[in-house]
C-alpha cells in the first residue's frame, strides 16, 4: 500500500465507519444516531471528518431524504468488504477453539418470532459459548439485510429468486383461515365459493404471508374480498377475534408453540380455525445466505442443527 494511501487510511477512525455504515444502511443521520446511541451532531461530525479525509462527498440530498453518491456506494460497498473479512477472522477464531466462543448473527421475518427463540434454546445449550444476535423484522427490511450481507443466516418463508443465494428448507409452515369462534362456518367443511362474499383481512402488501397466499387464491382462481390491510399477525388476530372479518395467517401465529414441553398448543384467544377445502396451505421455513458470503462455523453448525433436529 503506498505511503500517503496508508497514512489517509490511518486517519479514518472506527467510530467514523460504524456512522458512516449506520446512516449508509438506514439513509437516515437521525435514524443512525439512534442505532448507535449517540446523538445527531455527533454522527454529523464524523460523516463530515470522513469526507473530508476521502476527499470526496459521500451523501447528497434528495427531496427530503438522503442518498449515497457515486464515492459512498464504493465506500459502502468496502466497509461490508471489511465486515466479511473480519467476520471471517471471526469464524476462523472459533474453529480454532473448537466452536467454544463465536457469534451467529440471524435475521428472521416477523411471522418466525414464534418459533425462532424455540430453535436457539437447545443450540445455545449445546454451545454456551456462542453469543446470539436476533433481528426481527418485516420482509422488505429483511431481504435488504440479506442483500447487503449484514447476517449470518435468514429465515423466511419466501426467498427472493436470485440465484446468488442459497437456501435450506428445514419446516413446514402451514397457512390456515381464521375466524371469530362465533363465525357460523365454524365447525363446518366449507369450500372458498362459501366464503366469497366474506370481508377478509390480509397482510400488508410485500409481507411472505400476503404473497403467499395471493399465490394460492391465483392458483384457485379466486378472488378474495379484502376489505382491510393489517401490518402484524397480532393485528389480525386481534381484528378477526373482534369480528371485523375472517383471514389467512401461519398457524404457528396463531396457535404458537407451548412453553412447556408435553404441552399441547392452543389457539388464540376468541379466534376458531375454519375447515376449508384446499386449506391449510402448506408453505416452508427455509434458512437462506449468500453463496458468496463463507458461513461462519457457528453458522455451519445452526444449521447442521435445522438438519438433524
């Protein structure tokens, strides 16, 4: 490395590349500033040292927001560079004490906060050492974090179709129809023609569940009568449990694993499973990373997990 590109180098700080990589990811100073706890001068500051240090601007502003110029899509696209290195070295200093230390960084879409804490308890049992970093979040958010190589390893229900990724089906996730337990279909077999005219409450546009099951109803040739988009599972069920119409959600959603062990799960409150032709739909979880992207060893061994379980 020449001599003046190493003394640049040398004057860029850590702090200024976690600001720098915060507000990149969230193109937001504000929302940068509360991901790393500190305050929006503070970030301000460091994205301004940094630029000056490149010599080059590495945000501009569009309409209200922000964006990354030429210079920050390169910077960006290094500092993740420097990520996968690090957690490289990170992998590697786990294999060579045998898997007792090492972080496994895993991003799950928001139907998975059912079950995904009941996958880890037993793996983090057998591994103690390992620390465990769990995002849950929206579909969108999710597949952005999958494309910029931020986890380990994502769950979801409906990978993107790239072939740069890789993916592991590992369980099933039956979609059912919901109801009030005093729907008057409740206990009946029923096909999808006896529910046309129902009011039905979906997921909001873009989440796994919605197109899930949009493909479903495609494939049957029927159209639902939505009347109301929701953002949450709990919002669904609350909604359905109230009456305002019927739905379709991840039986584990609604009818969520036991606590104990032995123990048989029960549905949510106020809320009856309908018995309906061409239902549930069956679906699958599947564990998905970047081919491109070397899986750490804890990685490895989650999913060595999912496999043999």
């Amino acid at each position: 490395m020449p001599a003046t590109t190493l003394a640049r180098f040398q004057r860029i700080t850590p702090q200024q590349l976690r600001a720098f990589e915060a507000t990149a990811r969230l193109l937001s100073v504000t929302a940068a500033a509360k991901s790393l706890y500190v305050s929006q001068p503070t970030v301000s500051v460091q994205l301004r040292e940094l630029a000056d240090t490149i010599g080059e601007p590495l945000f501009e502003p569009t309409g209200r927001k922000i964006r990354l110029t030429q210079a920050g899509e390169v910077l960006y696209k290094t500092v993740r560079e420097l990520a996968g290195c690090w957690q490289r070295f990170e992998a590697n200093l786990a294999a060579i004490n045998g898997l007792e230390s090492g972080r496994l960084r895993i991003a799950a879409v928001t139907t998975a906060e059912y079950f995904v804490p009941d996958l880890l308890g037993p793996f983090v049992t057998a591994h103690p050492g390992i620390e465990i970093e769990l995002a849950i979040e929206n579909r969108d958010r999710i597949v952005q974090r999958l494309q910029q190589g931020i986890d380990d390893l994502t769950v979801m229900m409906m990978p993107p179709h790239d072939p740069a990724l890789e993916r592991m089906v590992f369980q099933q996730n039956p979609l059912i129809v919901i109801a009030a337990q005093a729907h008057p279909q409740q206990g009946k077999a029923i096909t999808l023609a006896d529910l046309a005219n129902e009011r039905w409450l979906m997921r909001e546009a873009g989440s796994g569940t919605r197109m899930a099951v949009e493909e479903h109803f495609q494939r049957l040739q029927f159209t639902p009568n939505v009347v109301m988009s929701l953002g949450s599972n709990e919002a669904i069920k609350h909604a359905v449990a109230a009456g305002l119409g019927i739905g379709v959600l991840s039986e584990v959603a609604v009818c969520p694993p036991p606590l104990q062990p032995n123990q048989p799960s029960t549905m949510a409150p106020g809320i009856a499973m309908l018995t309906v032709e061409h239902f549930p739909c069956v679906r699958h979880w599947s564990a998905v990373w970047h081919k491109t992207n070397p899986l750490s060893v804890a990685a490895r061994a989650f999913i060595a997990y999912l496999q043999h379980r």
